[in-house]
C-alpha cells in the first residue's frame, strides 16, 4: 500500500518512472499528484 505521504515524497524521476510503468502519458505530472499528496498527506496528520 502507497500512503499520500509517500508520494509526497517522490523526486521527479520516480513520478516520470510512476508514470510510464502505468502508461499515464503525462497525467500524473498534469494532475499534480506530488502536491495534491502534499496536500491530502498534511490533511490526514492533522
């Protein structure tokens, strides 16, 4: 299991290598899943 604090975490290599291993074609860039994990990972310790 992957917790949104985890993907808060990633560098840009492991997004762009997230991406293609799951052929997003960009999406996961596009929808900006490192800062909505930010967001959603600070959300859930508070």
């Amino acid at each position: 299991m992957t917790r949104f604090s985890q993907i808060a975490a990633w560098s840009p290599d492991e997004l762009a290598s997230i991406d293609q291993l799951l052929n997003l074609k960009g999406r996961a860039e596009r929808d900006a899943w490192i800062a909505q994990a930010k967001r959603f990972a600070s959300t859930a310790e508070g």
